[in-house]
C-alpha cells in the first residue's frame, strides 16, 4: 500500500496527467478534486469514469443546474458524506440558491418517506402506471 | 385485516373523503392513485403525509418539473418499484420528455456509481467543501 | 441447477429435516415458510441462519411483539417485498393492531426522511450524543 | 450561503422560534438539537418536519420507548450516524436499558441479514401471506 | 411513450446494432438480455454502459467468475430483483457451483448484518486500519 | 451507560473472554478489534455473530481471498465506514493486490449503477432467467 493514497499531479504518470488536464480544462479550475486524486490510483477506473461523468453532466436535455441537484438527492439518499459535499458545492456554483437547496432536501426527505410508506402498505402499482 | 386493504371513496370515512377530494382537486385528477387509497387504512398518516407532499411539491425556488424528477431519481435508487412507475407517470405529466428521462437515470446510475467509488477510496473531504 | 428450488420436508436430508422440525415446533405451525424451504438448499446456512433467528427472537428485555415490528420496519426500510409481508403475518400474530401497524409505517416513514435530512444538512452530532 | 450553517435561537426569526419553543416545551429541553438548528435554514421544513415527528412519536397504539427503539434501528440500517447517536440518546431516556439496546441492534442486525438471504435465494411469497 | 419499451434488433438504429452485435459476439449468444433492449431508448447510456461493463468485466487482476460472484452480492444487497436473475445467470455460467452460491449469499448477509452492528455500536475505527 | 464502550480483555469476563481467546487463536493477531471489543457490552451477540463469521469465513467452495473481497464490496455498498475499513485491511491480509483492490471498486460501483438503471428503466427478467 503506497505511503500516500491520493496521487499528485507531479507525481502522476503521463496518462493520469492527462485525465487531470482534461478535468481542470473542461471545469475551468486550478486544481483536481480529492475523488480524482484517489481513483488515480487505478488510472482505468480514473478514465473511464471521467469520461462518463463527463458526457452525463454535459448540458443536454437537461441543465447542468438540474443534474447537480439529482446527483445531490441520490448521494443524500445514499447517505455519501463526501459525494454530498462535493456535490452541494457543485450545485452552488452552477446556481442552487439557498431556497433551492432547501427544496431539494425537502423533496429528496418526503421521497424517502413515501418510498418506505409504499413499501410498507404494499400498494399495488396502479393499471394507469403500468407501462 | 381487512378484506380489502385499498379504501374506495363510496367506503371512505368524511375525514377520508376530505383528503380524497382535495388530492382530486389539486391534481384535476377523477380518482386518487393506490397509495392514497392504501394509506387511508391510517386516516391520519393519509392527512399528513397529503399535506406535507401538497406543501413540497407545490411551485417554489425549483418548478413541479424538476421536483418530479427528483423525485424520481430518490426512487429509483431506493428500488421502490410503486414510486418508480409512479412518480415515472408524474413526471411525464410535469414535461418530462424521453431524452430528460434518459438523462435523469444516467445520472442517478452515475451518481450510484461513484458514491461508492468515494466510500471504497475513502476519499477525505476536500477542504473546499468543508462549509 | 434443481428443477424445484424448495426444498420439501418429504424430500429433505435428516439434517434438514431436524430443523425444519425444531422451526415447526418452536413456532406450533404445520409446516416451514418458503424461506426456509429455500435456505435447506444449502444446510449450513439453514441450521446457523434458524439457530441465530431463534436465539434473537426468543423473548427477552424485549417482548416478541416488539421484536417483529422492529424486523418490519428494517424490511420496509430496505424494500425486501418477502420480509415485509412475512413479517407483518408475524407481528400480526403476536399482537399488533391495525393501530400499531400504521403506527409502525408513520415512524419507519418519518425515521427514513430526516436520516436524509440530516444527511443533506451535514448535521454535526451534538456534544451531548457524541457519547 | 451563510457563515453559520445553524441557526441559534438569539439569531431566529419569530416563526423559527415558536417552533424551537415549541420543541423545548414538548420535551421539557433547555435547548434544541443541532438537527432542528440546521433544519432552521429553512423554516418551512423545519415547521413540516417538526410538526410531523411531534405527531408521529406522541403515545399511541404504541408507547414512545417502542417507537424510538423502531427509529434507531432504521437509522442504523440506513448508517444515519447523526440520527444513531440522537435516537440512542432519544431511546436511553425514553427507558431502553443496555440489555434493551444489545436486543434492539441483534434483531436489527438479523433483519438485514435475512432480508439480503431472501433477496438472493429468490424466495417468493407463500401463498398464506399475500393478503 | 413508446408502446413498446424494449428495442428489438430489427428495429433498432446502426448505433444500437452496433452495440447489439459488440455483446452478441463479445458474449458468444444469440440475443441480448432485456436489460440492452431497454436501455437502448438511449443510444448514448447503451453505448457507454455496455463499453463499461466490457472493460470492467474483462479478465484481469480478477477472474470472471470472481468479479461475477461480487456483482451478484452488491446485487442482492441493494434488492435489485432483474440484477439478481441476470447475475445469478451469468456467475453460473462462468462456474458457480451450488456451494459456491450458498457460500456468496452466505457471505452477502453476513456482512448486511455487520455492517449495521458496527453502525448501531458506532465503533471508532482502529488506529491499525486508519491508513 | 457505562463509561467506556469498548470492553478490554482485562476487564472481560470468563464468557467474553473466551471468545476473545478463540479470534485471537484462530485469526492468529494479538488482540482483537474494536468491532469486538464493542459487542462484548452484549456477550450472547458476542459469541453468536464470532461464531458465524468464524463459520462463513472459512475456507470451503471459496477461498478466504474472495470471501473478504466480497464482504468488502457488500461494505462499501452499504457504506459502512468501520466495515470498509476493517475488510481492506483483511482482504490485504488475504492478499488483494492493488490491482485486484482496483477491481473490487470498479465491479463495485458499476454494480450499484446498472442496479439502478434497471430499476429506472423498469426492465422485466428475461424468461432465461426466471429460474
């Protein structure tokens, strides 16, 4: 096990180099984030997943703003401390205002609760929702 | 137990029927979906739980739209398959075309994807993203 | 891979048979439920899983009552459709109410929002929790 | 977004602070929690969601000790670490003794286990519990 | 809404056969799961997806059938009832044997039902695992 | 609630300390974890859950290695912190490499995507499949 887990980009190999290029050009920042520097450690999975996230967050039918928010609400659900953080950050700088955040808590809470509720009461799908 | 644990309107008690008719109203819908007709066996859990969703999902900071699609992501990973189909439905309502719902599942997959990326790295919060 | 995946007491090994046994009389039924019958596919996971479950659910500081409506809310809480309606069938028979079952989905409802919530808002423990 | 993620009671609106009154008032509590001070941020949650679980968890068909320990073990199962430790401490003083405590986490451990075991043996539902 | 969800080969674009004929050949089979003919309402989640899986499930530090046996448990942990047939399936065919299944459920709720007592316990990592 | 949490082998009684007495023989490792040490507050959750693992982790149709390396994926499924913690260290131990470390994550997490893709896309099981 390496001394250091996150790799450093004066550290990193010429293909981990340009996955980070990639990143900091395409997000227009200084630096990669913690989540990079630890999936370096498997360059594959580092690329590949970029290259996903990449593609998926790109503005298309829905806004970037929107799609922050959905990556949110899962990684709430999911109780990801760090994906969490990151993502309320990300969110913020593509434009969740105060009350936006608190309305993405509120609906990802009530979501979670009739989730359970449905579960519970075992309710069967309705005709109308079956395809 | 009850013969029938779904709670028609012709069956339903006045505080039922109340709920009943103010989720037909609000939605312009002529008749409640399972759930609700599921959760009236619990007249005051069906009360509450309408309000707080009526309160939640009305037009705030974020459009019914985007909340639906929330919605929706929350409960696909939960694996809720009633909610699947029927906030599914719900958004379609609200909008939702078929290139949005192929963008809402790719980044709820994603989202699912590198949540557990973070917690298997056990990547540390960036500083940044601390408050 | 067999052609029936549950295995019948007709059909069983003796030790399969000495569980399925002690299950019938423990609990004064005719015959095991199909999680039984498909766990003696592989014995040894039969006879620790139905030890351990014996063992735990056998009265205690907590009352059998108590005990199923706690095993109902955490397979709620995970969406397992077999455990829920096992469970309720369970906790039915050692007492609970339709009261206490609406009881049981409104705190399993609400515990699974604000676990959320709580998650979303980053809440730090509280010096007096920490412990 | 605000220096100060908690909101205390000498910074609060009136409409915030009616709600923390209400909440010291109802639990005989010097002060609120950091979960309601966070919550705060956005007073119509906070009002919801205090309001809701006021409702839940006052005796029922149940008695509150009953229903804290249900909530501690689905914010265990879902690895809530602020509501572990809040509904611990919540539990502890609504009555649950260590013996208590040691029986609420065995079942809850159980349930996950055998939840995962039916899942994955493909257990389907037995005739004597669908309805 | 499409009336039929699943795209056949002989309806599908030179994009999806593309991908169709990539799984057949890479896959040595006839036809596609389900799983491909849904996801290909989205041509570019199909494409990314299934280039994803080719590279992960490819023999590498691990076996196939080891990599088979790990994405049926987090299958089954997460209740993914498609995931668990589909990977049932393929862990079988790469060579599970019934032990070798019995062993893997075995495993999966063994740690389902750790994971919570640690949780529950809130045990401190140990200084030895910290790093 | 007893001052310290963890109980120490030279405060253990008789009953705990033979559990301790057999992890340590059987894993060969001088002490025992803080996983345990927590548990012995409940010595009958103690012995049971020792006895279990001891049982599932032994070597049988599977070798030690990929037992660990799928507890681990379970763990981190789950996001269980400690749990993650411990299972690397022991799947180390057992002798994942880097490279298989990398793998685990990368079945790990596309494993909890198309979980959710097939729960989003509503994806029937393939007749293949049903049993």
């Amino acid at each position: 096990m390496p001394t250091s887990l996150a790799v450093e980009y004066k550290d990193a190999s010429p293909e981990v180099r340009a996955v980070f290029d990639d990143i900091k050009q395409t997000r227009k920042v200084d630096d990669v984030n913690n989540f990079w520097k630890y999936l370096a450690r498997d360059p594959a999975t580092l690329k590949r997943t970029w290259e996903s996230v990449k593609q998926i967050m790109a503005p298309g039918a829905l806004d970037p703003l929107t799609k922050e928010m959905i990556y949110l609400a899962v990684s709430v659900t999911n109780g990801c401390a760090y994906c969490t953080a990151s993502h309320t950050a990300a969110a913020r700088k593509a434009g969740m205002s105060e009350a936006m955040f608190g309305e993405v808590m509120a609906v990802t809470g009530m979501a979670n609760e009739t989730n359970r509720l449905a579960n519970g009461y075992r309710v069967p799908v309705d005709a109308a929702f079956a395809r």
